[in-house]
C-alpha cells in the first residue's frame, strides 16, 4: 500500500487582521487554524481549493530547517567527490616530487596554501561584507610573530600558540572594525592602510620582537624529528581544508546571511534587525583570525621573519588574490591565490623562460636600466590582473560559473 502525498490546499481568507498578529508566532498559529477550518470546512469566511496532487505531478526537496544549509555532506556524490579530493591532496607532494608539476614545488604549494587561507578571511570582509581592507599585511605580522614569540619565548607547544595568535589577531581585527561603523569607501580603506604600516613600524621598535632584525622561527619537530616541507605541507593543508569548510558553513549560517545583507544594503539590513555594531566588527575579527592564522604558519615554512617583509604591496596582494578570484567566493578564493602566488614567483625569473626571456632581456638592457628585468615582471604581473578584471569582472570564480553553464546547455 502506497501512501499518498497530502494534498496542496490554497487558503482565500476574508479578513486576514483577525487571524494575523504583528509576531512570527501569531503569523504560524493563524496559518495552522486556517488550515483546520479549511480541512473541516467550518468557517464561512475560508475558501479552500484543492488542487494537484505532489506525487503524481512533481518531486521537490524542501528544505525544512536552516540547519540542513550546513550538514558536512549532503548527498553521497558529494561525499565521493570530497574523498577523491581528499586523496589527490595526499598524494599532491609524490606528483609534485616525481613529476614537476607546472614547475611546482612543495614550498610553492605550503606557500599557496596559507596565501588561500588569507584570501579566504579576506573575501570573508570584502566579498560578503561589503568591507575593505588594506591593512591585512598587519594581521598576517601580529599572527607570524605572535606565533614566534609564545614558542620561541613562551615556551608554548606550536598546536598552542598558532591558535593563540589568531585570537590576538582577531581582537586587533575587532578593534580596526569599529572605525568601520561610520567610515565607508576610500575613508576606510586610508584607516586600514593606516593599520597595517602602524603594525609594521611599531613591531620594528619592539625589541623583543627582534626590532628590525627581526626574529628565528625554532625548528619544529615531529615525533624527534625535524620538520621538512613535506610534515608542513600535511599540517598547512590539514589547517586549511578545516578553514575552508569553516568559512563554506559560516556564510550559510545566520551569521553569513547577515553579513551578506550588510553587503547589499547596511540601511535596509539594519531596518531588518541586523546588527550593524555586533556584524561589522564581527566580519572583520573572523577575517583577521584567518589571517593570523595564516601569518604564524607562514613565519614557519620561512624559518625567518622581519617587518621589512609585511609591506603595502603585501596588502596589495592580498586583495588582488580576492578581486582577480572572485568576490564572494570561497573557491574564487582559493583560486586567486593559486594563480596570483604561482606567478608571483615564477614572474621573478622571467628571464628563464623560454624563448620570451632573452627577448625581453635584450629590451631591458636597451630601453631600460640594468636591472630592469625585475621591473619587467612587475609590468607583467599587473597586466595580467587588468586583463582578468576587464575581461572577467567576477574573476576566475565568474569564468567556471560561465563553463559550466554552457555545458550544462551545449549543444543549445
């Protein structure tokens, strides 16, 4: 015996002000009321229609909670996909290793990796929020040497003191965000830029953060043993995919759709009910964790760090990762880091490559001084970000969302 779908009834009522309250509640219980009176056809004032039947015409999913937006895998081909991603990513080193992917390395892909991490918070302000930040080298600084300071001088185990000094990041980020409440545009963004070259410059006359020498990141070990790239390469990687799947979840939370209306229309989101104080300075201390985060990893694969390294082009950087991958996009996220780190480095030995390198060397040396070959890499490296911004203005993200629409649709 099959058991029949109930059916859809569509409630005609009269005079809705005697069932509606102001509240949710009240809007609930009048619906529940109509729907009984309508079923036992005992109010004059209700018209009921019956109409199709679900089972017979159509097959819907209906999401009944807000909690069902973040379960971890919602279908079994999710599921696969994740463990077959999972698996490339533990045997990326070996591929790397053997085969020299692209001109990979193991560094370049931890390097990647905490750049995503960063891109990530930041997309998370930018691209949801609807803030801007050109501070974001500070956070990246206070998480490196944060990190380096409990461990070196504070004796705290690494899995200790990276969490630590993201929380230390977070609250300067918490900080930086309450400016955000009355700045907006190009006034925000001097106070972030502000931000990030106080950091630096107060950090350079911090003596026992190393003053402008800087400080050595100790060695980490691994059941006794010394860390190489690949042990940072499976922990930078494990730290990542938990951030990711962090950030995926937090945007489909409450929190998440409240930064997105933030986005949108601050006015209309605070006449909604959000509020402006508690989600502006919230976007930008969960921003500034990521980053932290990101920063006391990455004074780790470099084993050495200053304030020298944690410049405005850094915070340039940073955000022409979100812009060129996409804003409010995780994986635009992701992407934009890849491709912006990878030529980053590769761009710095331009004149390695092949057949292009010689020619524009003999140009530098014509037209332009000595070491203008780094210049040149420069030039490249910019154009590169124009031409993605006008020929893609959603970023790479913007790009796959067009492919796949058009072979879902092929050949029509």
């Amino acid at each position: 015996m099959t058991t029949k779908t109930p059916r859809i009834y569509i409630i005609l009522t009269l005079i809705t002000s005697i069932y509606v309250g102001p509240a949710p509640p009240a809007y609930r219980q009048a619906g529940e009321q109509a729907i009984r009176w309508c079923v036992r056809g005992t109010h004059p004032t209700i018209f009921c229609f019956e109409t199709i039947d679900l089972e017979d015409h159509i097959s819907m999913d209906i999401k009944r909670d807000y909690y069902e937006d973040i379960e971890l895998f919602k279908s079994g081909t999710i599921l696969f996909w994740s463990i077959l991603f999972l698996i490339f990513l533990a045997i990326l080193p070996w591929l790397v290793t053997k085969y020299h992917l692209l001109g990979l390395s193991i560094y370049i892909v931890n390097l990647i990796t905490i750049h995503a991490i960063v891109a990530i918070g930041l997309n998370i302000l930018v691209g949801y929020t609807g803030q801007i930040s050109m501070g974001h080298a500070g956070f990246f600084a206070i998480g490196a040497f944060t990190t380096v300071f409990l461990k070196l001088k504070g004796g705290l185990p690494f899995p200790v003191a990276l969490p630590i000094a993201g929380f230390i990041s977070s609250a300067f980020g918490f900080i930086l965000g309450l400016p955000a409440l009355r700045l907006k545009g190009p006034y925000l963004t001097i106070a972030t830029l502000g931000f990030g070259m106080t950091i630096t410059t107060i950090i350079k006359h911090m003596e026992f953060f190393g003053g402008r020498m800087g400080l050595q990141a100790p060695k980490l070990y691994f059941f006794g043993t010394p860390m190489k790239d690949i042990h940072f390469y499976y922990m930078i990687m494990a730290i990542a995919v938990l951030m990711v799947i962090g950030a995926v979840k937090l945007i489909k939370t409450r929190v998440g759709r409240a930064f997105i209306a933030i986005r949108d229309s601050d006015i209309a989101a605070e006449a909604m009910g959000v509020n402006l104080t508690y989600y502006k300075t919230l976007s930008f201390a969960v921003s500034a964790f990521y980053t932290g985060i990101a920063g006391g990893l990455y004074a780790f694969i470099l084993g050495f760090i200053n304030p020298e390294s944690f410049h405005l082009i850094m915070s340039i950087t940073f955000l022409a990762m979100v812009v060129v991958g996409g804003l409010g996009s995780i994986m635009g996220s992701i992407a934009g880091a890849a491709l912006m780190t990878y030529l980053d480095i590769k761009l710095q030995a331009i004149q390695d490559i092949p057949a292009i390198g010689p020619v524009l060397v003999t140009f530098s040396q014509k037209y332009m001084s000595a070491g203008g070959i780094s210049n040149i890499a420069v030039i490249v490296y910019g154009l590169i970000m124009i031409l993605i911004v006008l020929f893609e203005p959603l970023g790479i993200f913007g790009f796959w969302i067009r492919t796949k629409k058009y072979w879902k649709t092929w050949p029509f």
